[in-house]
C-alpha cells in the first residue's frame, strides 16, 4: 500500500492547495500574508510587505491616527463645561 498524496505534502504545500481548491481563488489567495521570524525571547510574527489584505482600516478610511486628530478640537460632554469656555457652545 502505498501513502498518499496529502500524507507526503508539507505544511506549506498543504496550506497553498486548500487555499486554492475554492471556487475562483487565485495564486495570489495562497500567497503567505505573515512572517515569521525569531526573536530574542519568542518568535516574531508581522505581517508580510505582500499580504493583500492587511489589519487596520481599509482604503478611504481614516486612521485611528486621523480620528483622534480631528476629534482632538471636539469638546467631551462630560468634561468640558460650556459656561467656562466662551468658544464652547451648548447644544
């Protein structure tokens, strides 16, 4: 009896042809998306320069970085009191 073909496949060979046993996927769909290196003390996990799809905001959406800039000028009802700043106003 002779083993299979799944049994003789690496990690890597087996991800890359699950990935791509979908419907309309892609060699791009079984591209890595991290990376993995080691560290000092654990290994290091980022996300690849190539990963297509990446953590975070999307495209046409702000930064957190963004968000809290212009949220920066917005007074906080629960801490600012619009009798002790004149440029204050009460909604």
């Amino acid at each position: 009896m002779t083993e299979s073909t799944e049994d003789e496949m690496s990690a890597d060979d087996k991800r890359r042809d699950q990935l791509l046993r979908a419907e309309n996927s892609t060699e791009a769909d079984a591209a890595p998306r991290i990376v993995v290196s080691k560290g000092s003390s654990a290994p290091r996990i980022d996300i690849a320069d190539t990963a297509a799809v990446r953590p975070g905001p999307g495209p046409g959406m702000a930064d957190a970085s963004d968000a809290d800039a212009s949220d920066a000028d917005a007074p906080d009802p629960d801490t600012d009191d619009p009798d002790a700043d004149p440029k204050l106003e009460r909604s």
